[in-house]
C-alpha cells in the first residue's frame, strides 16, 4: 500500500511545475473554504474589478482612451447604475415582498379551500383527513417560521451594518486594483512558487472562459428578468418586479433553478386569476420564455465559455453550492472548467495525451 502511494505520489508530483500548480489551488481553496467570511469584500471587488477591466481595456485598446480616464467613465458607470438598481428598483422590490407576505395567509387558506373540495370529486383518490393534517401541519410550520422572521429582523439590522461596510470598501478596493493593477500583480507575484508555469497555462486558457461566462451570466439574468417582467406586466400579474428578479436569479442554478421558481410563479398566477383562460395565457408565454431562454439565448451566450456535460454543470452547483453559498452556485461552472483544465493540464496527462 505504501509502495502504491509512493508510485502515485511520483508520478503526479515529481514535476516541479505540477507542485506549483497544486500549491497555488490548494492556497486557493484553504482562503477561500476557513476564511471566505473575512475576505468576502475582497473577492465580491476582485470579481467585479475583473468585469470592469473588460471594457476598460477596450476604452484603452481600441479607442485609444488614457487608462485613468478610461477608468474614471467606466468605473463612474458602474456606480451610477449601481444607484439607480439600488434607490429605483429596490423600494419596489421591498415593496411587493411585504405585500406578498402580507398575502400569504390569504393564499394559504384559499388554497386549502379549494383542496378540501378534492374529496367531493374524487373521493377514491383523495383522503379528506390526510389533507387536513397536512394543512395543519402546515399551518403550525408557518407560526414557526413567523417566529424566525421576527428574530430575523433582529439579525438583520447587524447585517445592514455589514453591507453598508460592503458598501464602502467593495468600491473603494476596486478603484484601486483598477488604477494600480500592474504593481498590486507584481505584489502577488512575489508570493507565488517560482515553478509556476504551469499554472500560467491553466490559467491562460480559463480567463476568456471565466470572462465570457461572468459577462454571459450577467446579461442572461438581465434579458431573462426583463422579459419576464413585461410579460407579467401584460397581463397585470401581481408581484411583477419581485417574480421577475426571482426568474431572472433562478438561470443561476441550470435546469433545477428554472423548476423551482415556476412553482410561486404559478401559485401567484392561480390564485389571482383562478382557472381562467389568463392564467393559462401567463404560464404559457413563461414557459415559452424559458424554453428560448435554454434553447436559444444559452447557446448564444457560452457556446465559447461552456463546454461541460449537464450532469457535470449539476454536480459541480452541488459540491460548490455547499461548500460557498451564493457565490459557490454562480461560479459552479468556471469552477468545473477550472477543474477539467487543471486535469487536462496535468503533466501525467499530457504525456498520456490526454
């Protein structure tokens, strides 16, 4: 057995450049996993300051634009639109929550209404006592959870004070990785192993895929989110904003996030119009949207960026949803990428051409 770990050992690790590389990833990961809650400013500016390099290097590349003054418009862009998301959409965001909340009781009870009336017209399916215990057991979670959401409220000043921070240092820290970008580079460089070259490669062949997934994930959040929006205004769906921003953050977890989100979708659709021709029309046009959201606009977006199995990409949202939350599901396809370049690039591989 040891003999067997000693030949394993060799044979991945004798190279210099392959020590480098798993030193670099296993830094990476160690930050990331025990210390992500004291860095996470840090690495929301690292990302966002990545986003901005792109057009900033097209200011400078093509139009010939000085860098500081290229990152003055485009860095002033991105706070300004950050405003006006913040102090244009959020109030109505926040708005249409409370009321959906305020709605819920409603709902709930119309809903067990309706399911009471089941065993009238399908007794032989339907148990008239099983849907009453399950109502109740419902009811008695839903006084649990108001309980939770009070003592949230509580939690949840402490966090505004945290974002607020955020607030602050996020921009701050990316105006200056922007402006001194080459020295703070040159910084990090000293602490890296010197047999790096191989993960340069790694590297080299992940930033336009990481870049093009980023930029693609963006903007399908915002096309899916704003069709959907127009689509529930049309038909004068209640909760448009909020419903629509929850379809338009459900693309982050491919094929489960899509399922998920349809159901308040259709609760609130029922609910308002009943079994009436509308609600039909609004599922419908939704599902119509998803479908050229999956078989249209994807393919459009990465067919550059992602070039993973489905059942890689569900894996992946998986293990790095539940390693790192929020930020692990939307990086859950670079992060795979990352993963399949590392062992396509391993020393061992390449000689097997792998």
């Amino acid at each position: 057995m040891v003999e067997l770990l000693k030949s394993w050992y060799q044979r991945n690790f004798s190279d210099p450049q392959a020590m480098g590389l798993a030193a670099i990833l296993l830094f990476g990961f160690i930050a990331i996993y025990f210390f992500s809650g004291l860095i996470a400013p840090l690495l929301i500016a690292i990302v966002l300051a990545y986003l901005l390099e792109i057009p900033i290097h097209f200011l400078i590349a093509r139009l010939k634009f000085p860098r500081m003054l290229a990152i003055t418009l485009i860095f002033g862009g991105f706070i300004g639109l950050v405003a006006i998301m913040v102090f244009g959409l959020l109030p109505n965001l926040v708005g249409q929550t409370i009321n959906l909340l305020s709605d819920l009781p409603n709902m709930f009870n119309k809903l067990h209404e309706w399911v009471a009336t089941l065993p009238e017209h399908y007794p032989e399916l339907v148990d008239y006592q099983l849907i009453d215990s399950f109502f109740s057991s419902a009811r008695e979670k839903t006084l649990a959870y108001g309980e939770s959401a009070v003592k949230f409220s509580l939690i949840s000043i402490v966090n505004l004070v945290t974002i607020g921070i955020y607030a602050f240092l996020v921009p701050l820290m990316m105006f200056f990785m922007l402006k001194d970008k080459q020295a703070l580079l040159a910084s990090v460089a000293k602490f890296l192993p010197k047999n790096r070259l191989l993960a340069g490669q790694v590297w080299s062949e992940m930033q336009q895929q990481i870049a093009n997934y980023i930029r693609g994930k963006l903007l399908e959040i915002a096309i899916v989110a704003v069709v959907t929006y127009i689509i529930f205004l049309f038909f004068r769906l209640n909760y448009p904003l909020l419903l629509a921003v929850a379809v338009g953050i459900s693309v982050l977890i491919p094929y489960v996030g899509a399922v998920i989100v349809t159901i308040p979708v259709a609760l609130v659709a029922f609910f308002q119009f009943g079994n009436h021709a509308t609600f039909w029309y609004i599922m419908t046009a939704y599902i119509i949207s998803q479908l050229l959201d999956g078989n249209l606009l994807v393919p459009f977006l990465f067919s550059e960026a992602v070039n993973l199995h489905p059942l890689t990409i569900i894996v992946a949202v998986l293990i790095f949803g539940g390693l790192w939350g929020f930020w692990g599901v939307f990086f859950a396809i670079p992060l795979a990428t990352l993963v399949k370049a590392v062992i396509n690039a391993w020393p061992d591989n390449i000689e097997k051409g792998i």
